[in-house]
C-alpha cells in the first residue's frame, strides 16, 4: 500500500531474492507437456555465456509474450526480465489489487491489474536505442512527475512517460518497486485521496 503526503512516499520493498540462477529462455511451445493451465513452464537455458537471472523466474501467461521476451538481444532480454520479475514481486506483495495480467499492448509486453484499479506499466527495448531500454508509464497520469520527484537520482526519465535504463548498469529494484506499486494501485488510491478529501459545507 502506498501513502502520499507532500510528496512524501513509502512502501513495503516486496522479498529480494537471493539465488542467481541460470538465464532461461521460454520453450515456446505452448502444446508441450510441461505447460499448465496456459502458462508457459517450460524453459532451456540460454546458451550465451556469462548470462544470468537473479530469482525464480515467473512462468510466461501466453506465447506471444515469450515470443517477444525471445526476439531481444541477450543484454537486453536478462535486464527486461529483471524488471518482469519486479512486476511479479511487487503485485504478490500488494493483495489489495488483485493481480496483474501480461499482455503485449503496442507490441510492448504490459502489465495491468486484473481488477483495473491501476495504471498499465508496460516495458521494451527498440532497435533505434540499442543501448538502452525503458519502463512506460501512462502519460494522462501524473506517475512519472512524482518519480522525478521523489527519485532526481535514480533514473533518466522520457518526457512524462517513461524511466529509461541503461543496459549493463545496475537497476535501482527497490525504486523501480515503488514506481511499479505506484502504477499497480493508481486508481485505487486516487480514489482514497478523494474520498478522505475534506467536504466543504453548502451555505
């Protein structure tokens, strides 16, 4: 849960995990064995050398993500997953929004709450910025002003929509975390400040 107050911010940090394991790569066939109630469980590793994944991976919900996870570069495919599973973490930690779904949402892989009391993150990296690659905010939302308040240090920020990484340099998970739970109950909370907001009294 998130409370706000001049600007003023805290959150619970979902658990960090500890274990490096392995990058893994989805099996993209959704037919196989391994595959359960539609979520991809299947997984080979990646054979590039000198990749690797910190915690247990999430199983992918559909092919067409996979796929997409698939279509990056080695660099940016370990660091997209990171932020993935920091969508994960954050959403099992915050009961109140009822999970998240993944979907590609402008070709982008997206993660939105089921019961839609938040604000859409979606994730990528493009061709035309090969060293870099962006977490997506909705820019109707006042999201990523109160990041660059709150965080002036931790990221490089797009305009009013998006926080941008550079590949090979570390994420900032327990600011990213925040951002991420920001997003996840938006609604909800736009909806507590005004319902808390003082009435005035008619004459």
């Amino acid at each position: 849960m998130i409370e706000q107050s001049s600007r003023q911010a805290t959150i619970a940090a979902p658990p960090r995990p500890q274990t490096v394991h392995t990058l893994l790569t989805p099996c993209l066939d959704l037919s196989c064995a391994a595959t359960v109630a539609g979520s991809v469980r299947c997984w080979f590793v990646d054979p590039q050398p000198g990749n690797s994944y910190t915690g247990a991976m999430t199983p992918f919900q559909s092919q067409a993500v996979a796929a997409k996870f698939a279509s990056y570069p080695p660099e940016a495919r370990e660091a997209l997953l990171a932020l993935r599973e920091i969508a994960w973490e954050t959403a099992r930690s915050m009961p109140e929004v009822g999970g998240i779904e993944e979907t590609l949402k402008w070709g982008e892989p997206a993660y939105g709450t089921k019961s839609k009391v938040g604000s859409t993150v979606r994730m990528d990296w493009k061709t035309r910025a090969p060293g870099s690659y962006a977490l997506y905010f909705n820019c109707q939302t006042d999201l990523v002003e109160t990041f660059r308040t709150l965080f002036p240090n931790d990221f490089v920020f797009e305009g009013n929509r998006a926080l941008v990484f550079r590949l090979g340099e570390t994420i900032p998970a327990d600011s990213v975390a925040f951002c991420m739970a920001a997003a996840f109950s938006y609604h909800l909370n736009k909806k507590k400040q005004r319902s808390s907001a003082p009435r005035r009294s008619g004459r």
